[in-house]
C-alpha cells in the first residue's frame, strides 16, 4: 500500500482533500473555533443557505448550520449518537507540541496526548481535538524523516 504512483484505476485521480462539510448547532461559536483556535480564514458565507466557508490551506471546511435548509437536509444534529463523521485531519505546520497544546488550552481546548499516526505524508505525530459540536479534528504534524 506504500505505492503512491499513478494505479489509476479510471479516468482521473485524486490530488487531494477539496473540502469537508461539517455540521454544526451554532454557526458562531464554530467560526470562531475554526478561525481562532485552527487558524483557517474565512472565505465564503451564504446565509440564506446556512453555509461559511473556511480556507485551510489548499483545502475549505465548510460549516452548514443545522437550522438551515442545507444543515436540515442532513438529518439529526451532530451529537453522540448521530455523528457527522469519525475524524478529519488538518496537516499543519510549524507542529511544535508545546506551543500547540498551550495554545489550544488557552483558547478552551482539551488536546488528546500526541501519537505516532498514519497519514497522507507517511507516519508523524499529530493530536486530536474536539470542535464545539464534538466532532473530532486530527492535527497531523510532518512526517518522520
């Protein structure tokens, strides 16, 4: 499975994440999450929709609200027992540990311990959080030399 050439198996191939679609109870405390505590930039906002869209990278996460026509379309609210998913990953960099988890402490954020994990770039450390609404977001730090 280390092969990362061009096995095609149809007529295109994936570059990469475009975005990840979200689901989220308060549409503000979850753009000030994404914002202040990840760091991705706002971009986009259709609010009759329920949507913001966040730059992260070459990638958005885009927040529908719940409430909204996009957000209802999706059935129950995220919660324990209806999750939006398992986990997303945002690679990020510079990964020094301890300027990560004081941060995130600062703004409210309890970081899992780092551990070694399996990612797009090969094996690294990378923490895990929890947004507002529970869902989890993987920090992926570099590669291991």
């Amino acid at each position: 499975m280390e092969d990362r050439g061009d096995n095609r198996a149809g007529p295109f191939r994936p570059l990469g994440i475009d975005h990840v679609v979200v689901r989220v109870r308060d549409m503000e405390r979850s753009i000030d999450f994404y914002g202040n505590v990840l760091g991705c930039v706002p971009e986009r906002r259709v609010d009759d929709l329920g949507l913001v869209q966040l730059r992260a990278g070459a990638a958005l996460v885009d927040l529908v609200d719940i409430a909204k026509p996009l957000g209802q379309a999706g059935g129950a609210p995220p919660g324990k027992e209806a999750r939006n998913m398992d986990h997303f990953a945002l690679r990020i960099e510079p990964f020094d540990v301890a300027a990560i988890t004081a941060h995130l402490r600062a703004q409210g954020v309890a970081p899992a311990v780092p551990a070694r994990r399996y990612g797009a770039e090969g094996m690294g450390l990378s923490i895990y959080i929890h947004d507002p609404d529970g869902n989890v977001v993987e920090l992926k730090g570099p590669p291991e030399a």
